[in-house]
C-alpha cells in the first residue's frame, strides 16, 4: 500500500499529523507548537496553517488511494 502513495501524498500526510499534534497540544496544554516556534501569526506560521488546511482537503478527495491494496 505504501508503495502506492506520491510525494505529495507524503507531504500531505507529514502536514495533517503535524496539524493533529499542534490542536491536540492546544486542546490539552493551551499550547500552541506552531505559534510558538514560528511567532503568533507570523507569515511562516500562517504558511503552515494554510498548508495543513490544503493538506486535510486533498486528503479528503485522495483517501481512497489509501484504501487500494
């Protein structure tokens, strides 16, 4: 199955999981990963919430891919 996964469904996936980690850290602690290595709301840090954000959409039409064998 891996062997059937792109770049960028690579790259997509990475993202997601950091997303999950990041909110789950901000439910948990009130602590938010992203914010506090890139600054609260700094050009870098919404770069990466848009891409997680992307990422989940394309996930969202690609997760058939992950279900072929």
């Amino acid at each position: 199955m891996m062997k059937n996964l792109s770049a960028l469904d690579w790259v997509a996936v990475v993202l997601v999981i950091i997303g999950g980690l990041n909110w789950g850290l901000v439910g948990i602690f009130s602590f938010d990963l992203v914010a506090t290595i890139f600054g609260v709301m700094s050009v870098i840090s919404q770069i990466i919430y848009i891409l997680v954000g992307l990422s989940a959409l394309y996930l969202i039409f690609t997760v058939g891919k992950f279900a072929r064998k």
